[in-house]
C-alpha cells in the first residue's frame, strides 16, 4: 500500500486530531496556561498521532502484503473469501463476511456447473454407446439386402436418440424456446404414435387413441414426452397394447408390459437411473423419463406415474387450465 493511499484512508482521523489539538491550544492561551506548556502539550500529540499512523501503516502494509501473496498463489480467484486472514476492526470484519458469503456463494455456482458437466458428459457417453445400436443394425439391414421397414425403425431409433440430446441441452434454458398455446391433445398424441410407427410395429406394439380434449401447453413438448413414452414400450415392452385415453388438460398413458418395481417407481424420473428392463437389456442411459419430467415442468405440466410390476404401467399427465 502506498502511504499516500494510506494517508487518505485516515484523512478522518488526522482531521479529528489536528481540530482538537487546535482547540486545545486556544484554550490554554485564553487561560494563560504559557507558550511552552502549549507548544509541548501540541508536539506530544502530533509525536503520538504520527507514531500510530506508522505502526498502523506498517501493519496495513503487512497485511496487504500478506492478501497479495495469497492472491497470487490462488488457481482460482473465487476461493478468495475462503483464504482471507481474519480482520482486526468491526468495519473490515463486516466487509470480511460479506466476502466470505459471496465467496461461498460463487463455490457453490461452481461446483453445481461442475457436477452439471459431469453429468452431461455421462449422458453424452450413454448416449454414443446406446446409438451405436441403430446404425450398427442399419449397417447389417443393409448388407443383408435391406428391409425398409426396419431400416426406417432404426433410422427412427436413431432420430429419436439425436432429439433426445437436443431437449437435454435445452434444459439449462428451459424458457427459450417454449410455446404455450390451446392445442389438441388428441391431435398431438395421434402425432406422436405416428412419428413412432415403424418402432412401434417392429415391436409388434398395438396402440389405441381414446378421447378428445385440449390444453394449454407446448404441443411440440408434450409430443416429445409422448415419443419417449412409446419408444420405451418398444425398448422394454415388444408385443404389449398401448391404450392412450384423452381428456380435458389431461391424458394417461397406459400399457400392458412388464410393468416397474413398486421399489423402483419412486426413482424412475431420477436423472440416470436405470431399472431392472433397462440393465436386463443392458443400454439405457436413464434419461427417457427424466427428460420426461423435466419437460412437463417447463411447460407447465405434471406426470406421474403408476404401476404394477407383471401387470400394466400407467402415465398420468395434468395440464394448467388455461
């Protein structure tokens, strides 16, 4: 610190001192005290006042100093608060808390982008090793003198995979892009199974549409979460009847399959989690359901589920009145 920074900083205080030195020498020429006792009383006072100021500088001066070593030996600058030596004045202790809290807070921020980038990276992994899937049986269609229907099922898998990355990324801004308009249910999810048909007959999967209603929400969301829901009945489920029953803001998604785990249901829309049919068939990356739920709530919607392990599963989704 330079001692004309240092000097400002205590402006107050030499202000102070010097006024009330000056008001004292005042007083003691009006009371006749003499000009040696007055003289003497002023440079004891501007001697002491001077000699805290150094002391004090010098403790300012090594304090600093000792901030700027750890300054410059910090990898990472918001660590900061975390390594301030403990102040000494009431002032500088609250500037510390304020420093030791925005420090923290800036921790916590990045450790939550760390573990979020982690968790990405293991989607992204998942997701090569599960896609790696539908081009290799493309490959093998096509060499074996190419079915059109499986191809289009494969290419389909394939498709569905690539959206499903799509809506992860969009979840860190889940507002951008959301449209909340008074759709057809029924339209969306005849939509949906349609996009779906090649997996869905492969599979040997019957689906029934039931119903009419409408709802405020984004259309194309809901039909995502519709896809995912059928593209898991073809993964999980070959062979099973799908009955979709519509209503007004809401719809319920049911199937006959191998049903989920009464210990599992509470974790199926868990960010990773995989159950008993996704480890028997050895490659989902535990993200179908989870984008499910994720993109229900940015656009206003809820699911949940119900289920009986051997018997059915059942999706239930509720929709805003708009």
């Amino acid at each position: 610190m330079k001692i004309l920074r240092f000097l400002v900083s205590e402006l107050l205080t030499i202000t102070i001192t010097v006024l009330c030195l000056a008001l004292w020498c005042i007083f003691a020429v009006a009371a006749d005290a003499g000009w040696f006792i007055t003289l003497i009383t002023a440079v004891f006072v501007l001697a002491v006042l001077a000699i805290w100021l150094t002391v004090k500088y010098i403790v300012v001066k090594k304090r600093t100093e000792q901030l700027d070593r750890v300054i410059s030996e910090l990898k990472e600058g918001y660590l900061l608060g975390e390594t301030l030596p403990e102040p000494y004045d009431a002032v500088r202790w609250e500037y510390y808390t304020v420093m030791k809290r925005v420090s923290r807070s800036a921790i916590d921020a990045i450790e939550r982008l760390k573990e979020g980038q982690k968790e990405y990276r293991d989607f992204i992994e998942k997701w090569i090793h599960e896609i790696k899937t539908p081009l290799t049986s493309c490959a093998l269609i096509v060499a074996n003198g190419g079915d059109e229907r499986k191809l289009r099922a494969e290419l389909k898998r394939a498709d569905n995979l690539a959206e499903s990355v799509l809506y992860f990324a969009r979840l860190s801004t889940p507002r951008s892009d959301v449209k909340i308009t008074n759709c057809s249910l029924r339209s969306t999810v005849e939509n949906a199974v349609k996009d779906v048909m090649e997996l869905l007959i492969t599979a040997g999967i019957s689906v029934e549409v039931n119903g009419e209603g409408n709802a405020a929400t984004d259309h194309k969301a809901i039909a995502f979460s519709i896809r995912q829901l059928l593209v898991n009945c073809a993964k999980y489920c070959r062979g099973c009847r799908i009955k979709i029953t519509v209503s007004e803001n809401s719809l319920e998604v049911e199937d006959d399959g191998c049903g989920i785990a009464l210990h599992e249901l509470p974790c199926i829309f868990n960010r990773g989690f995989v159950g008993k049919a996704g480890r028997n068939f050895g490659n989902g990356t535990g993200m179908g359901l989870y984008l499910v739920k994720q993109t229900c709530n940015n656009v206003g919607a809820e699911v949940e589920a119900q289920s009986e392990e051997g018997k059915f599963t059942r999706f239930i989704f509720t929709f805003c009145k708009g």
